[in-house]
C-alpha cells in the first residue's frame, strides 16, 4: 500500500491498570506515503501496550518487514520489589510479536524469551534493550540488543543509590554492553 510505505512506531504514556508504575509506555504506529506525510487513526489503537500482555513495561521494540509480513521483537519489562526505587528493580528480556498487516500485532508464544537475559552475574543477567533493526546475511538473522547487569539500583530515589559519585549527577546508572544474538533463517520460532 502506497499510503503506508513509511512507518513511524511512537509513544503514549498511559494510566498503568497493574502493579507498578502509575504511567506506561503504549506504542502506537502511523504510516505515510512519504517522511513528509503520516496519518494517525481517529482513535489510534496501540500496536504493543504492557495491558495487552502479562509484563509491566515495554519500553523499545524493533520492527522490521521479514517474509510478506513484520516481526516486532520487544523489551518484555516487568520489576522486582527488593527496596530500590519506586517499584523495585526493573528486568526485561526480549520477546515477538508479529504481524502479517502491519496494523494487527499478535504475541508469539509470549511466556518464551526470543533473547534471554544472562544467568546470574552475567553482564547481562538484568535487562535487554533490542536494537531497532533486523540483520539478514546468508542463512542467518542477526539482532544486536544492549544488555545491563542485575547492580542497578533502579530509577530514582536518591536514597537508594550506591555511593559513586557519578550517580549522584545522573540519579541513576547501569553499564550498558552490546550484545548478538543469531538464529538461523526462518528460525523466529519452531
């Protein structure tokens, strides 16, 4: 369809309906036929919110045209109540959706990581970030992802920090690493 060549997938913070945060990131898409032009629905319907599945957050996602369709793998959030910030420590790993459209998203198998996080004291054994495009070469899909470690202390309450000076400028902060992970081709699933 000419009139949605170009995709732009924004955010809409919105009242939480779960434990957690009072505010959640909903992601919405809009199309055009050009950069110039996109079109947003009367009454937009997300394409990915934390209500439509079991995590609480959902913060990045990739999505990426691949076999007539699109996959949209995504940061599958949810927290750990141990007494740091507001809601506890925050996890993610990274999980698909998918859609044959380009409107319509459906959870793969959503109880199943596509890119697990690091076993314990593991650079990144505390949450995932994907990257925002699909690399295809040969027989292979490659998805470039950042991984934090589980020493976080989670967003703000100053209370909780470490004791590091840079974490007083910033009022939090996690060593972030680049991460691959390859799947054979065709392989999202199986």
């Amino acid at each position: 369809d000419p009139e949605r060549r170009f995709k732009l997938v924004w955010q809409n913070l919105e009242e939480n309906r779960k434990p957690g945060p009072p505010l959640i990131r909903t992601k919405y898409l809009v199309c055009g036929p050009d950069i110039d032009h996109y079109t947003a629905d009367a009454n937009p319907k997300p394409v990915l919110s934390p209500d439509g599945g079991r995590e609480t957050e959902n913060h990045f996602l990739m999505l990426a045209p691949y076999a007539g369709g699109y996959v949209m793998p995504y940061e599958y959030g949810w927290y750990v109540p141990d007494g740091y910030g507001n809601h506890g420590t925050y996890h993610a790993d990274v999980r698909l959706a998918v859609s044959r459209d380009g409107k319509e998203f459906q959870r793969i198998q959503p109880h199943q990581k596509l890119i697990r996080r690091g076993c314990q004291g593991e650079w990144d054994d505390g949450f995932l970030v994907i990257s925002d495009k699909l690399i295809v070469k040969d027989d292979t899909l490659y998805l470039f992802y950042c991984g934090q470690g589980h020493e976080w202390s989670s967003w703000p309450g100053s209370h909780n920090l470490p004791e590091r000076s840079f974490l007083n400028n910033s009022g939090s902060a996690r060593l972030s690493r680049m991460g691959l992970a390859t799947l054979p081709l065709d392989r999202f699933t199986c």
